[in-house]
C-alpha cells in the first residue's frame, strides 16, 4: 500500500469508483464558465431534465428563497434567482443524487450526506448574517467541505475503513492530545480528505470559488488565495464546527469554539451569533425536506447542550442524587421542549397567515394545494379550486381610503369563510384576490358554493361604523379528478384564473366554470 500523496491522487482520479456527476451538472459548469453564457443558455439546458428541473421549481418557491411571487418555469427561476442559485441548486441536487458502488461496513453513505447538509445550512446561515449576497454559493461550499471523505470511501474502501476505526478508538478514548482526523488520513493513506476533495472536485470541473472552500476548511488561517473567497473558507470552518455540535460527544466543546472563532474570523457579534444557534435546527429539517434528505427530528443546540451539561453533572453523584437530577432535568427538559414547541407553533401560525386578513397565506395555499392533489389522486377523488376577485377594488380603495380598504377585505374574508366547510381553505392568492380550495368537490357542488358565496357577498352590507359600503365578486372555477387527468397543479391555477378571466370581462359579479370538454368552452352562471 503506497502512501505517496501524488500516486494516491493519481490512483483516486484514475479509479473506475470516483463518482462522476450528471451529465446535466457537468454542463452547466462549463457553460457557466464561459462570459458569454446567457440565462437563456442556462434556463435551456436545465429544462432538458425535467425531474431537475421539478426540484429546483420546488426548492425556488419554498421558505428557502421566500420570495413573493410564484416562480413557474425555469426561465423564470434563472431570471429572479440568478446564475450562481440556480447552478448551487443543480449542483445541490447533483451530489446529494451520487451514490458509490461500494459499500462500507464502517462508513454511512446516507448519514454522511445527513453531517453534509447540517454543514450546508450551517454555512448558508453564516453567510446571512455577515451579509453574503451568495449565501446559495456557501451552502453548496458546506456540502462539499468534506466530499474528500465520501471518495476515499468510494475509491479506497480498505484503507479507509483503518482511518475510520482508529478515529473511532480515539474518540473511545476520549483522546485530547488535539490531533486531527486529518493527521491519521495523512499516515494511513498519505494524503487529506480535503486535499483529495479538492483534486476530486477539481476533475469535476468546479470553479474556485467552490473549490478553495474544500481545500482550506480544515486550516482558514492559512488561506492565501483571493480575497473574495475568504468568507465562504471561513464559512466552511465554522460550519464543521456547527456539524460537531450535532453530531460529537462533546458539544459544548465546539459550542464554545465556534462562538470564539466566528468572532474572531468573521467579526460576528453575539446577536448574530445567537441568530444562526437559533435557526439551525428548523433550517435542517426544512432544508432536509426541500432537498429530499430523509433525517430524523432534529433538536436544538439549546437542547443538545442542556443534555450533555446534564450528562456531566451526573458523573459523580450518588445514585439517589441521580436519580432525582434525572427526574428534575427530564420535567426542566419537558419545559423547554413545550417552550419550543409553542414558539414553533407561533412560527409555523406566522408563515402560514396573511397578516392582514388572518386566513392562509399564498404559501400555504401552494402546499395545502399540493398535499389535496396528491390525497386526491389515491382516493381518486374530484378537486375544485375557486379564484375569487372584488371587482373594481382599486376604484374603491381610490374613493375611500386604503383603511377602508383593507376594512373590507378582512370582513370579505370572514364572511366568505362561513359560507364554506372546515375542511375547506380560503387563502389569499394576491392582493383583492382569494382562492378557495374545495376538496372532494365536483363542479355541480363546485358551482353552487360558488354561487352561494357569490350572492352573500352581493347582499352583504359592509359596515365599518361609520358607513356602509356594498360590493361584488367574480369568480372562476376549475375541476379536476387528479387519477384521471394530466393535469399538474400550475395548470389548474391557470384553468380557474382564465375562467376568472372570461367572468370579469363578461360583466363582473358572475360565476364561469372552465369546461374543456364542451365545445363552448365556457359555462356562464349570474
């Protein structure tokens, strides 16, 4: 067994296990190489692949980017995202997708990639609060930092298996001499998981910017290269040090740590700090779900270090002391949790309302929406949406005021609740416009909710007060059995909005069902 660094890098790259990346992937690395690449360019290329092209759509329209609008194509994604997004994304999905053709008894394929998007976040949430503008970019730095680990396992699985048991009897031991994971790669194998990480991602084709991260993660402070890389090598750093505090036997250790270094590297104050310990936990789980990672429950660092502060006072207390520090630390940790746990319903209540109406917001809707096609198709069940517009809404808030306005779309959202089942959903879909999804619905009863809504609001007297105001409501509605029909979730939002569409400009105050199969397209209903 050789442990010449050159001849292992040389037997890395030449070996037929080095994973390879999509076909996809490595063309968009060389197009985004090149000056003269257009978002066209791009926005083309990634569209060949439509499974891709599905999760990038889904990750771009999800609490990841938060962005107000709904991204419906690629083209879009490219123009609003932006280059460098919308490559770390593909890339993103791109590794996460790479699987070896050996297995290792000692080294996990999947919780490796679960360590890899803990660092992913971590990096991403950094970038954040220092005020990176390409806070993607650091998350794919953070998945990568440690990808020399995965093609060691891929390409030389023996000799790595020895690196993977004596680190693993070093932390038995709870050896504290301070050597690093790196030094017994270095004399078992001859060279570095990052260095070999580097070489890997450089065959690839990765640019610098990705590529010095990997090199440098484990020693910032020796990092020489250009100045605009420096923050996401110190990102990469802090974020393995985030990785430990999830996944060590000492996390208070690396706590402390990353506090320390994050001000020393980066200037970060304790606020900011505080900001990314705070959110970690909540950005995994929801990153884990964007990019189809399954992991399990992930606790909070408050929680982790309230643990292993406990598991240190218990070293030497007398059993019956014990016992009692276990009762009362298990009914303080309950407390915590039941804090958390309503703080997080706080949030979740807070993301998902329109803060001005109190019914779902757009984002909601899109995953309420979702989850009844999907539940729809498997008990092969009808669906009904509804676009509800206030006809001539500016004109009335020009006359009237913007309070009176906003008067009447709180009140108009409360009483069009009431006409509908509690099962149903009534969210705001954008400005004067609400959508109403009605599940286990055909178009008959779609039709006739539609109109019982319809006439309410006509009869209705709004009130605020100090005077009453009247007003009308068109409304375009779609069907779909999701078993039968083709047809996806875009669509149907588009086949209520052109019903929605065909009602106002047919005289306002009116119900149209979008009917393809008729040759007169349109059901008219006043």
């Amino acid at each position: 067994m050789t442990t010449d660094p050159d001849k292992v890098l040389e037997s890395v790259l030449l070996s037929k296990d080095l994973p390879t990346l999509p076909i996809i992937a490595s063309q968009l690395l060389t197009l985004t190489a090149s000056d003269e690449t257009t978002l066209t360019d791009i926005a083309t290329l990634v569209s060949q692949d439509m499974a891709l092209s599905a999760k990038v759509l889904r990750v771009a329209n999800s609490s990841f980017y938060s962005f107000p609008q709904q991204i419906s194509s690629i083209n879009q994604a490219v123009s609003i995202l932006g280059i460098n997004a919308v490559r770390s994304l593909v890339l993103s999905f791109s590794f996460l997708a790479l699987e070896s053709r050996k297995q290792s008894d000692l080294f996990d394929f999947h919780r490796f990639w679960e360590h890899a998007l803990v660092g992913a976040v971590a990096a991403k949430l950094i970038v954040e609060q220092v005020g990176g503008r390409d806070s993607e970019e650091a998350f794919i730095c953070g998945l990568l930092q440690n990808i020399g680990q995965l093609v060691f396992a891929a390409t030389m699985n023996k000799q790595y298996e020895e690196v993977l048991n004596q680190v693993h009897a070093k932390e038995t031991n709870n050896d504290v001499s301070g050597s690093h994971d790196e030094d017994i790669e270095s004399a078992v194998i001859g060279c570095t998981h990052s260095e070999i990480g580097f070489a890997a991602a450089k065959s690839w084709g990765l640019p610098e910017s990705l590529l010095l991260p990997i090199q440098y993660h484990h020693q910032p402070d020796t990092y020489q290269g250009p100045e605009q890389y420096r923050k996401n090598v110190f990102a990469g750093y802090l974020a393995d040090l985030l990785v430990k505090i999830f996944h060590s036997n000492d996390p208070a250790k690396y706590h402390k740590q990353f506090r320390t270094e994050a001000r020393r590297l980066l200037g970060l104050k304790v606020l900011e700090v505080n900001n990314i310990l705070r959110q970690i936990d909540r950005t995994i789980e929801q990153s884990a779900h964007y990019f189809g990672i399954k992991i399990g429950p992930v606790r909070s660092v408050a929680e982790i270090l309230q643990e292993a502060n406990l598991r240190l006072s218990l070293i030497n207390l007398s059993y019956e002391e014990m016992n009692r520090e276990l009762i009362k630390s298990k009914m303080e940790l309950e407390k915590l949790s039941e804090e958390l746990a309503q703080k997080n319903r706080l949030l979740e209540n807070l993301a998902n309302i329109d803060g001005l109406t109190e019914i779902s917001n757009h984002r909601f809707f899109q995953n309420f929406l979702d989850a009844e096609l999907n539940r729809s198709a498997r008990h092969d069940d009808t669906l009904s949406l509804l676009l509800a517009d206030i006809d001539h809404f500016k004109r009335f808030n020009d006359t009237f005021g913007h309070q009176t306005g906003d008067f009447l779309l709180k009140e108009f959202c409360r009483v069009a609740r009431e006409q509908i089942r509690e099962y149903d959903l009534i969210a705001r879909y954008g400005g004067e416009e609400f959508v109403f999804i009605l599940p286990q619905t055909g178009h008959e009863e779609a039709v006739l909710v539609a109109e019982k809504i319809r006439k309410k609001i006509e009869e209705y007297v709004f009130d605020d007060g100090r005077d009453t105001y009247s007003i009308t409501i068109s409304i375009g509605i779609a069907c779909l059995r999701p078993a039968l029909e083709n047809t996806t979730k875009n669509e149907l939002i588009g086949l209520a909005d052109q019903a929605l569409y065909s009602a106002k400009k047919e005289g306002r105050n009116r119900v149209k069902l979008y009917q393809p199969e008729k040759k007169k397209k349109w059901f008219s209903l006043s």
